[in-house]
C-alpha cells in the first residue's frame, strides 16, 4: 500500500492519501480522541503522541500535530497507523452510526459541547481555511468555551475574523462569537473603565483606518498607566509598524485617555504572513 502525503497552507496539517476510499459519503472531523469512539481508523491516529486532530475525508486523512511535535518523528507511525487500518478490515466508522452529509460531521461523544467542538472543526477545514488560504492567511481552532469559539488566526485570516464569525455562527446556532485565542487569558486590566476608554479608542477612530491595511490593531491588556497592543493581519511584520504605533495609535491614545503613559507592542512581527508593508520597503 503507498500512501501519498500532501503539505496544507498550516505546517502544524498534513493530508495523507492512501490510495482508497476513507469516507465513502461526507466528511468526519475529532477535535479530541475522546470523541473518535466511533471511528476506528481515528481512533488508531489519536493513539500516536502529537496528533491533536484528525479530520477524514473522501479520500483523505488530514492530521494536525502538536505545536512541539515534529512531522519526521510522526509521519512513520501514523503512515503504520493508517496501513494497519486497511489491512484489519475494520470500518472508517462504525456501521449503523455513519451516515453524515457535507455539512455534517461524526462525533463519538453524544454529550453536547463535545458535538459543537467537531462541528466547529469540520467547518474550519473544509470551509473556513481554504478560503482564508487565497489571501495567505490561516485559522487553526483551539477551544470553544461558553459559546465562545478561540482561534488562532494568521496572516490575512485576521480582517476576515467577522466572516469567519457569520459562518460559525449561521451553520452552528451555539457559537456565539469568536475571539483570539490569546484573548481567553484572563486578564483583569481589562476590564476597568481605563481599558474600555482605550478600546473605545480604538474600536472608533484606530482600526476603522488600519481596516483599509487589512489590519487590526487589538487590547491585550491594561497594567498602571501602560496599554499593551497586538498588531494584527497587514499590521503584523509590516515595515511601518513603529509608525503605526508612535504616530497613530499611541498618539490617539494618549490624548483621549490621560490615564495612559505609555502604549507597548506585544506582537510577534517575526511570524507576520502577510504585512502591507514588508520590512525595508
């Protein structure tokens, strides 16, 4: 048996081909080994330290790893998995419980929030990120709490944030909203009227002008007199960032909310996918 693998726009995925039918209708996605019950064939992948996701397809296995695991070291075991699930003649889902449309997937835990979770991750993959991926952007799901669905979202994926939300929340009546992952962090700063002046700010007058960039500029938190940023979608890595920052939004700031100082980058410009503009332009 060859197994063919193919890369995706997230290096955290990768999409094996075994040559065969894996699900002969619809599509199946586990956000947690506890929910693939009812597939044997994820049920195997899920044994394998490091795979956090497992998403069947027609003909196709897309894995998602752990952020510290590296694919070298997981590729031979899940290519082991895969092999040793064609040849035992076990079901890619149990027979009876199976049936699923495009808009569907399986879950091998009935309880509720467990369902939400794998609905929420068969959309983000077969909806939601090859959309995201034309502009060079990515979403990867990383928990859905209270109605709540936290995202990492990358590159251009971050002015799509009130796309990604309607669809969630047309397709899947719980969702109620979306946020950065980073964000389910609690930080008390922001909730204090300083903050909400400062978010007020930013939300009016800040990312309405950034939004033409394709960025968004985001409070992560509120400490004494010093606000901490996050440049975020054309504003991440883009060469102009420290006069974004010293000539916008610091200045805004500053002069609405006297309370503040001092306003701090947070962002990680390294990892931007997609700046307006790139350093030395």
């Amino acid at each position: 048996m060859f197994i063919q693998t193919e890369t995706t726009s997230n290096p955290a995925t990768l999409k094996f081909l075994p040559g065969n039918v894996v699900m002969p209708a619809g599509s199946a996605a586990f956000a947690k080994a506890e929910n693939a019950k009812k597939s044997p064939l994820a049920k195997r992948l899920f044994e394998i330290e490091g795979v956090v996701r497992v998403l069947l397809e027609k003909d196709s296995v897309s894995i998602n790893k752990a952020d510290d695991k590296d694919w070298d070291i997981l590729k031979p075991s899940i290519l082991g998995a895969i092999m040793d699930h064609y040849t035992s003649g076990d079901p890619t889902i149990t027979p009876n419980k199976s049936e699923a449309s495009s808009d569907e997937s399986i879950d091998g835990n009935d309880e509720g929030e467990s369902d939400i979770e794998t609905r929420i991750l068969d959309l983000i993959e077969t909806r939601i990120r090859p959309s995201t991926s034309q502009g060079g952007g990515d979403v990867i799901f990383r928990e859905f709490k209270d109605g709540i669905v936290f995202l990492e979202m990358m590159g251009s994926a971050v002015g799509l944030k009130a796309g990604i939300e309607n669809m969630l929340r047309h397709y899947i009546p719980e969702v109620q909203g979306v946020k950065d992952f980073r964000d389910s962090i609690p930080k008390p700063g922001l909730e204090t009227p300083v903050a909400q002046a400062v978010q007020g700010v930013l939300d009016e007058k800040v990312n309405p002008a950034v939004a033409s960039h394709g960025g968004h500029i985001a409070l992560i938190d509120v400490q004494e007199s010093t606000a901490y940023i996050r440049l975020e979608g054309g504003c991440q890595g883009c060469g102009m960032a420290d006069v974004t920052l010293k000539q916008g939004v610091e200045k805004e700031i500053l002069a609405a909310v006297p309370e503040i100082t001092a306003v701090l980058d947070s962002t990680d410009h390294n990892s931007g996918d997609n700046p307006y503009y790139s350093p030395g332009k």
